[in-house]
RNA sequence: GGCCCCGUCGUCUAGAGGCCUAGGACACGGCCCUUUCAAGGCCGCGACACGGGUUCGAAUCCCGUCGGGGUCACCA
C-alpha cells in the first residue's frame, strides 16, 4: 500500500455455486498479472444480491479456486454483505452533496416508462424526475420503497483500456443516472466494486468484456468520490466449444434433457417410465423434458443419467468441479485457460505455473471471443499425465478419487494405486483409469456382466469363448508362480497351440473378469486381482 | 433496433508493411505397431470473411459490406 508502484488485482465472484471456467479464467489472469509484479492478489465476495448469495456457494466457490491453486493474499474473505456501513456512509453523503438522491419510482412506474420509450422507436434513459417535498413525505407516509440513484454528470466518459484499447465508453446522450442503493438497502454492485477496489488499493481490474460498457458508470464514481482510476482490462468471452454460444451453467441440463428425448425416442419407452426407473415423480419429469427453463437438481440428474446410459464424462464440462470430477490436473487447466484469449508469444504452449508468471502480460491477452476446445484441454492433459512424477500422479488420482467417493477404486492402498497408474500409461483422465479399474476393486458378486460383452466375446461361435474359459482355468490352476510375466507366457503357448489369435483368448478372459470388454492390461490385472478371484469369476462368468 | 467490440486452418493461436509459396498446437485423414481401450511412430489435408483503396510491396494501414459477440436491470 505504501508503493504505489505496486500491482494489486482481485478476484471477485459473486457466490452462487461453484466456480465456473469463465471465472476460474478472469481469477487465474488476475493471479498471474500480480504474481508477475510481484504485486498482491485479492479475493472478495460479491454478495450484495441476498437473493442469490449463499453461504454455500462460498464454500464451493473457495474450494474450486484452491483446487486451481490461485492462492490470494488477504488472509480474511472480504464480504460486501459486511460492508454496509462503508457503502451507506458514503452514500449519504453523496446525498448530501447532491452527487446522488432518493428515487422513488415502483418497478412498475419504470417499466412503463421503459415500454412507452420503446413504443416511440427511442432509446430509454433513466431521467431525474422532480419531486417536491410534499410528495416526499407522502410517499414515506405510505411506506413507499425508494432506491438512491447516482446522479450521472452529463458529459462523454472515456477510457483505455488495456485490452480492447484506448478510447472505449460511451457519449453523453447515452448515459444514466443509475441506482447505487436498491430498496434493501444493499448497495449495487456499481457502488461496491468502485469502493472495495479503491479501499483494497487496486490497481487493474481485469473482468469480462460484459463489464466494459459498466466501466463508464465506474468512472463516473470514481471522479465523485475522488478516487483513483484504476487500469482496466476487460477480457474476451470464453464461447461453448460445440455450439459457440455462451458458456452457461445451464449446458449440462440442456444435454441431459437432448438425450432424455432421444433414449424416449429410440428406446420406444414413454416419460413415465423413465420417471419410474430414475425415481423421480411423473409430472416434475414431464415438466422438466417439455420446459427447458426447468433444471433438474443435481441429485436427480445422475438417476436419469443412469437410466438413459449417460455417462459423466459425455457431458461438457462448465464448471472447474466438473473438470476435477472428470480427473484432469488443475496446473494443465489452467496453463489451457490460459492459453484461451492469451499467448506468450512464437510456438510457447505448454507452461507450467511458474513459466506462465514469467511470461504473462496484458498486452498479450487478445480482443477476440474464444471457443473453448476440450480434446485439445484432453491432450494437454494426457502429456501432463504422461511426464508426471509418480508421486504427482498419485496425489492427482487421490484427489481425482476424493471427488468421486463413489468409486470402488477409493478402496485401494497406494501401492496399488501407483501400479494401476504405471499400467494405464497413455491414459488421458483419470476418470479412464478409475472406470476401467474398478472391477479390481469389487467383491467378487460386485461384478456385473454386460449383456453385450457376453454375447459377443463368450457365446457367438456356439460359446467359443465359454469354453476357452473351461480349458484356460485348468491351466491357470496349474500355473506355478501367479506373476504377469508367467500369465503371459502361458497365455501365448495357449492361443498358439489352438491356433488361435491371443485376443480370442484374452477378450473372453476380460469379460469373465471386468464383466466388460475393455480393461486395463489382462496379464498384469490378472496379477493384480490374484489366482483366486481370477479363477472363481472365471468360474462364475460360466455359471452365467 | 441503438451504441460498442471483434473477424488468420474445423478449434485455440503466432504474425505489430517486405523474414509469409502464412508458423505452432489440438482435431481430422492415411499407413505402421498392438491382448481390449488408449498410447506411440511416420506421412498428409487445412486459413489471412468479402470488396474497394493507400503503398514499389498488405494477413498486417484506411473505408465499406457481411458475419459473430457484448450491452441497453433495484444481477453481478
């Protein structure tokens, strides 16, 4: 604070459940600018909107950002909701000043307003109307709600930015007097943001470009309440890979009730019985398949999700849980995000934290809407994965497993989970490793054949497969050490004196062990699961 | 619709008048390898939105057209 000199960002979300990526992107750029300067990054609550606001979602909000590893400076979270005091002292004395004055308008008074403007092909802007002081104390004798609106100079606002460029804002025809106070009494976002940020000593402000056109309104309070301008930067808009609409929240619902209506279609079932088989009551379910406003709640989605055979992983991922749910490292999420909207120039693409705190700049950071591109986030990934310490990789597979506690896989120690990791090398999440392994973690009676996987691989060609099964578990029997090397070994002499191709064997073999047809290597899961189980699921596929 | 912003391969981008017959990454196609799924190796396809200027010379500067986005709240 003493040097001005000094970079100081902020992070400042408004609480309304967990982080989304657009967000995570603005927070990382914040982070990345004061870690570059060595300057300070600050994180703060925008609760000002009590409807939306929960503690909950603070919660949620916190963890995804220490997930991403963007650690900020101030010790205790600012919250607005704390703040009132702050924002009301110094609206009053706008008032005072006449930089600022009740309105009392009714929501329905302005809509009137805001119709008749659009009737006349006129832009509508907010004017001051006069009161007297007589209707005043009528109104305040009625109980009638007021807000405190911000009493807008007259003039062109201009400003530079240090991305979209010099010269951004609007002319003075357009501007408005806005309100600083709503009838709560909580302050708008407007107020807050310039008070906390001039308090906090901000120096650069970097938001999405939706906020460019507040700016105006900022500066405007700024020059009232004589505070510094700080350097703007307002960042392109992270677009939704597959439709290149906005990223919204809402994307997953949308793409479960999309399939909901195909699995109807295909599957010759009505919505009834997708009701019935996902627990959810008949007429909610309806509603939500024919009202695209209706979100399921997040316990219900993965019943449908289940039912209709949707899997986790086919659904975009929006928020940054998603993307841990998923199992991708946090470092290659961000060094992704990163690279939407900012370059460091040449060929550079994959960084670490500590290359993109040296490289970022402002100036780098780029105008255009960017799409966002998740086989190429799945890449990055599986190289990160790939070059990765064993220890890291573990500790990203504990963590990936924390996630996701339902997963049998939660039950192994490390030791076999560090094994599992070196079998699957090559993989791209961890959510391939932990659904491909689970079989090596269930009892025996856990594993649930696949209906398909069985008639493909055990009874086509009158249950060829079966009796490869029948043959090999004498041999496995007999086998004298139970190692990967030694299953191998006898494996091939198996298929090659039946003539037949390894994989004739070794598919009905998967089936009888994972109950699927895909797994990790059969010789080393063999090893893994033991000679006992191998046996008694061999065993029980041909009881099936 | 008004105002504002943006426009290089399918996608993310490099490019700040000659280094560009436009580079990289992901995706995609082909071949090879392979016990499943992956992974890996080699080769390949692929863009300066369009039209006018300025200039000896333009992806880079200017104008227009078209296309995309943002914004017009007592939400942030």
């Amino acid at each position: 604070m003493s040097d001005a000199s000094k970079v100081v960002t902020r992070y400042a979300p408004s609480p309304t459940g967990y982080q989304h990526v657009g967000g995570a992107r603005t927070a990382l750029f914040s982070w990345l600018l004061a870690r570059h300067f060595g300057g300070t990054y600050l994180l703060r609550i925008e609760d000002t909107d009590l409807a939306r606001s929960t503690e909950d979602a603070v919660h949620k909000l916190v963890e995804d950002l220490q997930w991403l590893g963007l650690n900020w400076d101030n010790k205790e979270l600012v919250f607005q909701s704390k703040r009132l005091d702050v924002y009301n002292k110094l609206i009053d004395g706008m008032i005072a000043k006449g930089q600022s004055y009740k309105a009392w308008e009714t929501p329905a008074e302005l809509e009137e307003s805001w119709k008749a403007a659009g009737k006349a092909k006129r832009q509508y802007v907010y004017r001051r109307t006069e009161v007297t002081a007589e209707q005043v104390k009528q109104y305040e004798a009625e109980g009638r709600a007021h807000v405190v609106r911000f009493a807008m100079p007259v003039k062109d606002y201009r400003f530079d930015d240090a991305v979209v460029g010099p010269g951004q804002g609007v002319a003075a025809d357009q501007v408005q007097d806005f309100v600083i106070r709503k009838s709560d009494g909580m302050p708008t976002f407007h107020l807050a943001v310039v008070v906390d940020d001039a308090e906090m000593g901000v120096t650069h402000v970097l938001r999405g470009q939706e906020h460019l056109l507040n700016t105006v309104n900022h500066i405007a309070l700024q020059e009232a309440l004589g505070y510094q301008r700080p350097v703007y930067a307002h960042l392109p808009v992270i677009l939704a890979g597959d439709t290149g609409a906005k990223l919204s929240k809402r994307a997953r619902d949308q793409k479960i009730r999309q399939r909901a209506h195909e699995w109807i279609r295909s599957a010759k079932k009505t919505a009834a019985e997708l009701a019935e088989m996902s627990g959810i009551a008949a007429d909610r379910l309806e509603e939500w398949l024919t009202n695209d406003k209706k979100q399921l709640d997040l316990s219900e989605q993965p019943e449908v999700m289940k039912a209709i055979g949707l899997r986790e992983h086919d659904l975009p991922e929006i928020m940054v849980r998603d993307f841990r749910k998923n199992g991708y490292l946090p470092e290659v999420l961000n060094n992704f995000l990163a690279l939407l909207g900012w370059s460091p120039g040449g060929d550079r693409e994959r960084m670490t934290m500590a290359e993109m705190v040296e490289l970022f700049s402002l100036e780098g950071v780029g105008k255009a809407n960017a799409r966002f591109n998740r086989e190429k986030l799945v890449a990055f990934n599986k190289e990160a994965v790939a070059a990765a310490t064993p220890e890291r990789l573990l500790a990203g597979f504990r963590d990936y497993l924390k996630a996701n506690p339902e997963s049998p896989v939660n039950r192994g120690d490390d030791g076999m989970l560090t094994k599992l990791l070196g079998m699957k090398a090559g993989f791209r999440l961890f959510r391939e490793v932990d659904e491909q392994a689970r079989f090596l973690f269930l009892r025996d009676d856990e594993v649930m054949y696949e209906a398909a996987a069985v008639e493909k691989v055990l009874k086509k060609n009158e249950g060829e497969g079966a009796r490869m099964l029948r043959e090999l578990k004498g041999v496995f029997e007999a086998l004298a050490e139970w190692t990967a090397g030694a299953i191998e070994g006898v494996m091939n002499e198996f298929a090659a004196v039946r003539q037949v191709k390894l994989n004739n064997v070794a598919q009905p073999l998967r089936v009888a062990v994972s109950g699927g047809m895909v797994s990790p290597p059969i010789f080393q899961s063999l090893e893994m699961l033991g000679r006992d189980a191998t046996v008694r699921r061999m065993e029980r596929a041909l009881s099936v």
